[in-house]
C-alpha cells in the first residue's frame, strides 16, 4: 500500500510539472494529473476503511469518484 502511494504522488507530481513547464499540453497532463490524485484517495479511503472511520472513508470516496467524473467529462465532452 505505501508504495502504491508514493509511486501515486510521484507521477501526479511528474505530471503537474511537465504541465507547468510546458512540456506537454495542458490537455493531456491535467487528466493524467488528476488521474493519480484520485487514485490517491482511493487508496486513502482503503486506509481509512481498515482503521473503522466511516466518515473519512465515505468522504475519500465521494471525493474519488467526483474527480474521476471531472476527467471522463473533461476528456470526452469538454
């Protein structure tokens, strides 16, 4: 679980830099940016599920599937 996490914020990380750097478009890092930040809350909420939280567990959920939503909107609609 730990290196699923750092591995996570290490390419949400490399993605939000080559996004500011202009290395690539905007349009391709921002997806895959958010992409790994809600994989993080996923990841986050199984935490928060084994220690018994519900709230934090609901929450990191809602939050996931809300980002999820914005990148399957942002990709093939917007």
């Amino acid at each position: 679980m730990k290196t699923a996490k750092i591995i996570a914020s290490v390419m949400t990380i490399f993605f939000a830099a080559l996004g500011l750097f202009q290395l690539l478009p905007f349009d391709i890092t921002n997806p895959l940016m958010l992409t790994s930040i809600a994989t993080l809350c996923l990841l986050r909420s199984i935490e928060y599920r084994n220690s018994r939280d519900r709230g934090g567990f609901i929450l990191m959920i809602a939050t996931a599937i809300f980002v999820y939503a914005v990148v399957l909107y942002t990709v093939f609609i917007g």
